[in-house]
C-alpha cells in the first residue's frame, strides 16, 4: 500500500471483529515503532503487549468506559520511559560514530562533550519522552492500515491505575493505549480544519 493511501484511509476504528491478529502482524507493529525517529535518537518508547481477554477487561476498566477496548483483540500500552533521557550522550555517541553527522557542525564534536548535554527540568523531559513516544505510536497506527487493521489511540483512561494493573515502574509514563484489530466498521472521514485554517504563513 501506497503511504498516501494509509494516510488517507486510516480512521479511528472503534469496533472490531472477533478474529485474532497473528502474532507476526503484531511484532509487524512494533517494528514500525522501533524504526521511529527521536531526538537525540533516545528511543523513549516501551511498550506493553495486552492480549488476555481478562487483562483487556481490567484496561478497558481503566478507561472511562471505552468497552471497546476491552472488545480489541489486542491493546498496546505504549509508555515513555523517562531514564532514556539520561542516554543522551550515549546515543549521540552511536550516532556520530555512524556518521550520522557528516558534514555538519556535529561532525567536528567530541562525543565526550555530549556528556555535557543540555539538562532538561523533570515538565520538559516529561513532555519531550511523551512526543517522541507518540511518533512511534503513528508509525504503528498507519504500518497497522497497511496490515488490514484498524486501531484506535486512547488517552481517554486513569495513568496511575493502568501502571498498577500492569506492574509498571515508576520510571515510565504511559501516554497512550492503542487498541488494534481487524475493522468491523469502516467509518467515513472525520471532520477536518481546512487548509487555511491551519497553515498560518507561507514566507
Ligand atoms: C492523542 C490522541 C488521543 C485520542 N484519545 C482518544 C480516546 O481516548 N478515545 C477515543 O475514542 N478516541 C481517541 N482518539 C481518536 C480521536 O478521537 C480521532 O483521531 C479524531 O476524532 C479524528 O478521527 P479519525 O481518527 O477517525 O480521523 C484519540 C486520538 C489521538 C491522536
């Protein structure tokens, strides 16, 4: 499938069928993630995979009241993992050994000086794991359009309850649930802002 197409095609499913989505389309899913860009390429994103018909009830109870993501096949928990922050130099490192940075200013950096990063404060961080774990969570949403799938995102749930259902360390932030299965609905487009409402200058 074209990119344009899986762009244009995607809508947020809401209802599935009761089919089960192999486990290769899954890890399908995953790598999209992993193959996401993110500054500094810290890779924040973590993810839980929720496939039990028991955990899915206790999600969806997370929620409030979204049964359709109890009724989902499958439920990514997609968390940011805040200590990927501290891998900053590490990863820049990676990147400039890679070559990443050939031909730029960087190129001429000592990756030791990547150790005096710029620090963020606890808000910043929080807010720069979470963006750059939603990146991956689109890759999934449109590699799952390509598959067949249909999914939806989810914020619409309680953090703190989601991380002690799923036991998850204090170190990590769930952004978002992505319930995933084969559509059993194909809703229309959904409405959208013109292109004058959003483009503010072209200069
Ligand atoms: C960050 C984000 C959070 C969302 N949270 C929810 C949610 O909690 N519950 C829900 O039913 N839909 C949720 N959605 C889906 C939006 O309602 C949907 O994307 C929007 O209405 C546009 O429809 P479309 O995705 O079909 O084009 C979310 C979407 C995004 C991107």
């Amino acid at each position: 499938m074209e990119l344009r197409q899986a762009i244009e095609q995607r809508r947020s499913v809401r209802r599935f069928k009761a089919d089960p989505v192999p486990d290769e389309y899954i890890w399908a899913l995953l790598e999209a993630a992993r193959l996401a860009p993110s500054g500094s390429n810290i890779q924040p994103w973590r993810f839980v995979v929720v496939k039990s018909r028991e955990m899915r009830q206790k999600l969806s109870e997370c929620t409030f009241g979204l049964k359709f993501v109890a009724q989902a096949p499958v439920t990514i928990v997609c968390c940011a993992d805040m200590t990927a922050v501290e891998t900053r130099p590490q990863r820049m490192a990676e990147l400039w050994e890679a070559g990443a940075f050939a031909g730029t200013d960087l190129e001429n950096l000592n990756p030791a000086d990547f150790a005096q990063h710029r620090t963020m404060d606890e808000k910043t961080a929080r807010a720069y794991v979470s963006l750059n774990t939603a990146i991956a969570v689109e890759h999934m949403v449109l590699r799952a359009v390509d598959l067949g799938l249909g999914s939806c995102w989810v914020m619409m749930f309680r953090p703190q309850e989601v991380k002690e259902l799923l036991g998850l360390s204090d170190n990590l932030i769930v952004v978002a649930l992505l319930s995933v299965g084969f559509p059993d609905q194909s809703p229309p487009p959904r409405p959208r802002l013109k292109r004058e409402d959003i483009l503010l200058k072209w200069v």
